[in-house]
C-alpha cells in the first residue's frame, strides 16, 4: 500500500497547523460559525445531534494494523470506545470535542492518516473495489490511480468551492464492486485491443433526491490523460453547475439538464487545451505509485488445501463461514476474508476499540498487515492463506467478528439515521437490528441466499437505499417514523434504481413486511440459484405489491 | 472600510471602484466595467487601461480579444463559497496568458486567500476584519505543499510531476 | 400556545444543551426552563442569539415540548432522542435512550 514520503507527511502537518489555528480562531469567537463551517467541513467535522462527528478518511478503504490500531486509540481515548464504517470506505466517530480535534489529527497524521475532504463541496474520497489487488476477476488493480486522484485532488485551489460534494470511485473488474454508476465520476480502469491501459469515464450517477444513473461519455481515455480529463470535467462542473438550489447541484442535475453528448462535447473541449499540458501524466510516476501496490510476495501454502477441507469436515460453522465469507484470490493457495461487522442483532458497521485492536493483530499476524473497509461497511483481509484460515476464523469468533452472512440478508448496509444524525427523518440501526434478529438463523439465511438490503434514514441516502435489492427508506409522517419499501436496485455492473412498490409501513411493521417479500421470492423463484435480484427482474414489482397490498396497490406513501 | 491589499502591502489611492445605482467613478477614479459594458467601450473605441468586473456567471473567454486594453481583472466573490471565479483566475492566466492585475473583489476571507493566490489572483479588495489584520501581519494560513501545478510560480520538489512547493506560505 | 424550551450544543465539545432558569447550559433536558408565554419565547429566541454571537453555543433552536406531571417531553422524536441519546445498546458505558420515553 502507499507509504507517505517527506512531501506527504510535511503536506498533512502544515493541514493539521491549518486547522489547529482554525480551531483557535473559533473557539475564541475570531472567526464565526459561517465562515468556519466550510473549513471544519473539509476537516471532516460535522455537528451531528448529539455531538461533533469527524469522519476520517481511509483512501480507497485501504489501512493497515498500524493503522487500526490507532483509530482503535482515538476511539478509546477520545470517544466513547468505539467507531462506524461507512459506506464510503472511510471511519466516523460519533463523539469528538471540537477542542480534541487537533490533537486527534496530529494522532493521526503520525500514522499516515487525516480527515482532509471527508466533508465539504470538494472532492471526496477516492473509493474502490476493496478486493483489489487481490480477486481473481481483477483486470488491473485501480488503487494507484485512486493514489493519484486523491493526492491531485487534496486542497485543490480551483475545486475547493464546488456547487457541491464529488465523488469519484474506481474500479478494475467487469464486476463493478464500486459502484461507479452511482458516483459523480465512474472510473472503469481496462485495457484495450492493443493492451494500453485506459479509462471509461461514467459522469453524473448519483441516489439521494434524484437517484441518477451515470452516462458513459468516454469509451477509452488513456491512462496519462487521467489528470487532465478529470480536471475538464470539474472545470466544467465547476463553472456550470447549478448553485441556486442545493437539490439540483450535484453533476448529476448538470448531465440530466445539459444532456449527456453535449455535457460530453463541453468537457472534450477543454480537454483538448489540458491534454498537452504539465499535467499530462508520466509512465514514470505511473509505475512509482504503482509499485506501493505490487503485489505481495505470497509464500507457496499448498498444505492449504488438505487443511481447509478437514477442517471443515470437522466443523460445520467453519464450513458455513468459508462458504458464505472467502472469496477466491488470484493465488490458488489465498482467499479473501470478509469480516462481518453485521452481527445478528447489532448494529451494522460498528466496531469497538477492541475489536479494532483484534483485527489489527489479526492482519499483522495472517493476512500480510493489510486490512481493506468496503462500501457495505464489513472489513476485509485480501490475502489470508487458506492454511491460516481455521485459526483467523478462531481470532475472530474470540471478538464477535465471524457471522457468517457475507452478502446474505442480515448483511445490512444502514446508515446511522436518527439515532446520530441531524439530517435524518427517521431511524435506521434499530429497523436493521429487528430485520436481522427475524432472519438470524443460518440456515434460514442459506436457504434466502444472497440479498441486499439498504436502509436509509432520509432523502439523502447515505444507507445507499436506492441501489439495495431492498431498500428501505425512513420519512417522517405525522410526526412518527414510516418507511417506504424499494425493489430491484443493484449497485453492480447492471445498476439499476430500486423502484417504489407502494405505501409505507410502520416500525413495527416493517420486519413482516419483508419476510412477505421474502417469502413471495421463495415461492416463485425457478430454483435455488436464481437470487432475489434475478427472479425480481424477471418477475417485476407485481407479485410483491401483491402480497404486501392484497392486490389493490395503493399510491406509495 | 475596504483596503486593497497585495504581497507587496496595503495599496493607498487605488482608483478602481465598482459602481452602483447610488456611487459612481469620480474624476480621479476608474469604473470597473461589467463585462458587456467593457466589450462595448473597447469595440467603440480606442480606449486603453481600461478595467472589468467578472461576475460567476460570466464568460471570461470572451475577454479574449480585449486583454491588451486591460489594466485590470476583478473577480466577483459573492458569497466566500461561491468558487466560480477561481476558474476564472485559473482561465485568465493559464488559458489566455493574462499578465496584468487580477483582483478578488466580493467576500474575501484570510482562509481563501492562499487559494487565491495560487490561482493567480495577485490583489485583493478586504473589508473583513480579521483578514485585515492577519495581511497587515502577513500572516497567512496557507500549506506551502501543493499537490497540483498552477500558474503561480513554484518549486519542484524533484519528486511526481503533479506536486509543486511554494517558496512563501500560500 | 404550546411551552417551549431553548436547545443548542456547546461549541467546545458539541454535546446537546439546554437553558436551564440560572441562564446556564445544562445536557438534562429536565433541567430546561420552559416558556409558557408570547414574551418568555421571545426572550429566549434573544438569549439564544446572544449565546450564539458569544461564541458558547452553535445551531440554536427554540423546541416545543409537552409538561406531564413535571415531565418535559419534546414534541417532536428528533428532539427525544436529542434529549436521550441513541435509542439501542451502542457503547459500554452508556445506556440507551428510555423507549417509552421516545415512543410516539
């Protein structure tokens, strides 16, 4: 993974004097709250409903134990002993003073870590596939060009007051584990008929009030014009975007109300005056940043195999464990460890002090120190020897870390909701909470088989709703919690918009409101391989509003 | 009370000003013309020194033609957070080879200003107090690292050719 | 006219507060002074702006609550569960909001 140089670690402690001053100036009454939101903004600081909540940034949802660890520190000494993933590969934690806060980032920057651009109408961070560098399907591992993204795009001064929040996510597959068709920028890394490696660039996706998703406006841009392009397309966003309205300025609204080929046209035009400039791109900076991501030297663990199968002979938890949370690897002898922070009945996403500590450990001792965050808030452990896998999995049922439900239904994505967040309408954790208990048993969740679902608290959709199999969202109505039930969504390569399917439900009548819908997917699906996903597109809403409504489908709440 | 402040120091007897319905350019001033008014002075005549006022939604390329006859470029600032008029310095400078004074006009806050400057902003119009101060104490909150190349002049580190150093903080 | 009450969160470390009758920030919504008049909410909408300019509190608000046998109980669930914290087990230490409390 990438390792700060002299320039990275003077960058990230000039930030820190930055908003250490920044923070004295405020809390003296220098500076007002008007002007510093914004700043605080880009430091990852928002004012939540109970507290501060500072988001820090984890590149790529890639760290390490050295890492973890501190974030493990932080969570211990400065919070209240524990922290969220989210669904943009980065940490929040839910308790911070103000007047911690430098003191914290300088913590972190000790460890090559900040909260730079977590927040703020600037660019975010760079998402990817949190398999890369490892899975079996992977073309090129897109981490280096994230790497590149996220250092061009840090206190950029041309793109510091955008119309809005951007962000960009990358991905090196034909199986789009990013979900670049619902980012500002979609960035699929591949290669052409020659072997050059290359970009298709997707622009304008995006969920919150108008779900959108993003156009290809380029087949192949070559890998050198990556700065240049990128930089034409926030130009033009940045010059054009709407800035009247805070709903409609997002690039999305851009695309949708300029059209896509003109969008496309504005952006080649100024392209044409950046391609040849400084900011054309170096092989050889290329190949220095690429290599921080060479891949590991993996020692030959051939006795693996004999292993892994007694042991799962053995112990048919384990066997379950293997089956529904490691994925195979590029190396025959490897898998790659989903470590699920949903466990039935908990809260999804978070994580102690503790259990970041034990992951830590974990991941120095079996899994080459490297730990990755994926945008469905579980952790994972990209290189683990199918010979070690018997005693991590011990490691992690020692704290609480080895459900079994890796893409299953008790696999919640939530968003944090009303219990934390001043944006919401309604609650989330405990909806997540009542649906996993009802759907805890394994084999139950064996039988249902994959199935996403994605609960957001508000029209903001941080809970990624709009792309879930099933997505809930929670509105207000009358004073109490109602939560609107969505269809079909898929943020993979075929993303598709979940569609509403009618009226809402109560808290308390949720949960058998989606045992109806599972319940209807299990009698018609054609046999045990067709997953929710796949029977709901070939049978439409209708069998589900159906069952939910009794035939007459009244107008969605 | 607005000063015009430069690297170089507080700017005394500056002539430019903006004009309003109620404040016009005195004998001893220069207006800041908005954009189509300046395209019709320098096509209707053959005036030279002339400067203008781009505001956010303005197109500055069309300025194009005109920058032998400017003395002056303001950009407008509305609201801080309103960033168009960062790729508007960005354009004149990088785009159209604009050399002469550029000036940040509107909400200009100290924590903007060595953004500012490295997009070739080279004068600004404060009111705010506290900017006021931490200038006249040049002291401003800048990170000498930067991570993009801009028009502003500045050091290579000998490392990625994105990366640039500045010699004075901002 | 419904009783009100003046809620913010404390710059410094950004928890939840309330005016309590000593004109002082206090995290127990209980503890809150109560505006029953046009005149009281008046003067706590000024005392709020003053506190704001003062720099000692940020995102204030003026809440409506309800007084039940000398129990304040805001009108609105966001404002509940402001007053009582996370509504399920989320950290050892810390106990959860009252579920009757916050029920509708």
């Amino acid at each position: 993974m990438y390792r700060y140089d002299e320039f990275d670690h003077a960058f990230v402690a000039e930030r820190v004097a930055q908003f250490r001053d920044q923070v004295e100036r405020r809390l003296s009454g220098e500076l007002s709250e008007d002007a510093f939101k914004p700043l605080r903004l880009m430091n990852g600081v928002y004012l939540q409903l109970h507290a501060y909540m500072l988001r820090i940034a984890i590149p790529y949802g890639t760290l390490n134990s050295k890492q973890m660890r501190m974030l493990a520190h932080v969570a211990r000494t400065y919070d209240r002993g524990y922290g969220h993933f989210t669904t943009r590969q980065n940490l929040q934690f839910n308790w911070p003073k103000l007047s911690d806060m430098p003191n914290v980032l300088a913590e972190l920057a000790s460890v090559e870590m900040h909260a730079i651009q977590t927040s703020g109408n600037c660019i975010r961070n760079v998402t990817a596939d949190h398999f890369a560098g490892a899975a079996a399907d992977e073309v090129a591992d897109p981490r280096p060009y994230a790497e590149i993204l996220r250092q061009w795009s840090s206190v950029h001064p041309e793109f510091s007051f955008l119309p809005r929040k951007f962000k960009i996510a990358v991905t090196g597959a034909e199986r789009d584990r990013a979900a670049i068709q619902v980012h500002d920028i979609g960035l699929h890394l591949k290669k052409n008929d020659k072997g050059e490696i290359g970009f298709a660039v997707y622009v304008g996706g995006g969920q919150g009030r108008t779900p959108m998703v993003a156009k290809l406006i380029r087949e192949f841009l070559p890998e050198e014009d990556l700065l240049s392009y990128t930089t034409a397309v926030m130009r033009v966003y940045n010059l054009h975007g709407r800035r009247d309205n805070k709903y409609k300025a997002r690039i999305k609204i851009l695309v949708h109300e300029t059209g896509a080929e003109e969008l496309a046209r504005q952006v080649e035009v100024e392209f044409a005056q950046l391609r040849d400039t400084e900011l054309k791109l170096p092989e050889a900076d290329v190949a220095a940043i690429s290599a921080y991501f060479a891949p590991p030297a993996l020692a030959e663990r051939a006795e693996g195999w004999e292993s892994l199968a007694r042991w799962k002979k053995a112990d048919p938890d384990f066997a379950r464990w293997v089956q529904q949370n490691v994925q195979p690897h590029k190396n025959p002898d490897y898998g790659m460890v989903t470590i699920s922070l949903k466990p039935i009945g908990g809260i999804p996403g978070d994580a102690t002090d503790s259990q970041m500590d034990a992951v830590a450990d974990i991941a120095e001792e079996y899994a080459l120190d490297e730990i990755r965050v994926s945008h469905e808030q579980n952790l994972i452990l990209p290189h683990v020897a199918l010979a070690d896998l018997e005693p991590v999995y011990r490691a992690l049922v020692a704290h609480g870390l080895a459900t079994a439900n890796a893409g299953l239904i008790t696999d919640i994505i939530a968003c944090p909701g009303l219990d934390y967040c001043a944006l919401a309408n309604a609650r989330s954790i405990p909806v997540a909470q009542e649906i996993s208990s009802r759907f805890g048993s394994p084999e139950r969740q064996e039988e249902i088989g994959e199935l996403k679902i994605k609960i957001s608290g508000c029209i903001n959709a941080c809970g990624h709703h709009h792309v879930g199999h099933i997505g809930l969202l929670g509105v207000e109505k009358k004073g109490a919690e109602l939560y609107q039930i969505t269809l079909g969504g898929s943020g993979d390569e075929h993303t598709s918009i979940g569609e509403i399917i009618g009226r809402g439900f109560e808290p308390n009548k949720v949960t058998d409101a989606i045992e109806t819908i599972v319940d209807t997917y299990l009698g018609l699906r054609l046999d045990k391989s067709e997953t929710f996903l796949a029977a709901y597109r070939r049978v439409g809403p209708q069998p589900f509003k159906d069952a939910l409504y009794g035939g007459s489908t009244a107008e969605a709440a | 009370m607005t000063k015009i402040w430069k690297e170089t120091g507080f700017v005394k007897n500056d002539p430019w000003v903006i004009e309003t319905e109620e404040t016009k350019a005195t004998e001893s001033q220069k207006p800041l013309l908005p954009l189509d008014a300046l395209i019709a002075r320098a096509e209707e005549s053959n005036d030279v020194g002339l400067g203008v006022l781009i505001k956010p939604a303005d197109d500055v390329r069309k300025l194009e033609p005109y920058l032998d006859r400017l003395e002056i470029v303001a950009v407008a600032f509305p609201a801080f957070n309103d960033g168009r008029a960062f790729s508007h310095a960005s354009l004149l400078r990088q785009r159209l080879g604009y050399a002469n004074e550029l000036r940040a006009v509107g909400d200009v806050l100290i924590d903007q200003v060595p953004l500012m400057l490295r997009v070739g902003i080279d004068s600004f119009a404060v009111t705010n107090e506290t900017a006021l101060k931490r200038l006249a104490e040049n002291r401003l909150p800048g990170i000498p690292h930067h991570y993009q190349p801009t028009v502003r002049t500045a050091d290579d580190p000998g490392s990625y050719s994105w990366r640039r150093v500045s010699r004075t903080i901002s | 006219m419904v009783d009100k009450v003046l809620t913010a969160n404390r710059l410094a470390d950004g928890i939840a507060v309330w005016l309590d009758a000593g004109g002082e920030w206090t995290t127990s919504l209980q503890d809150a002074l109560v505006a029953r008049h046009a005149e009281a909410v008046s003067a706590l909408e000024d005392i709020g702006k003053k506190a704001y300019a003062d720099n000692k509190v940020v995102d204030v608000n003026v809440v409506e609550v309800q007084e039940t046998d000398g129990i304040l109980w805001p009108l609105r669930l966001r404002e509940r569960i402001r007053a009582q914290g996370p509504t399920m087990v989320y950290a050892k230490g810390y106990a959860p909001a009252d579920p009757e409390f916050i029920a509708v």
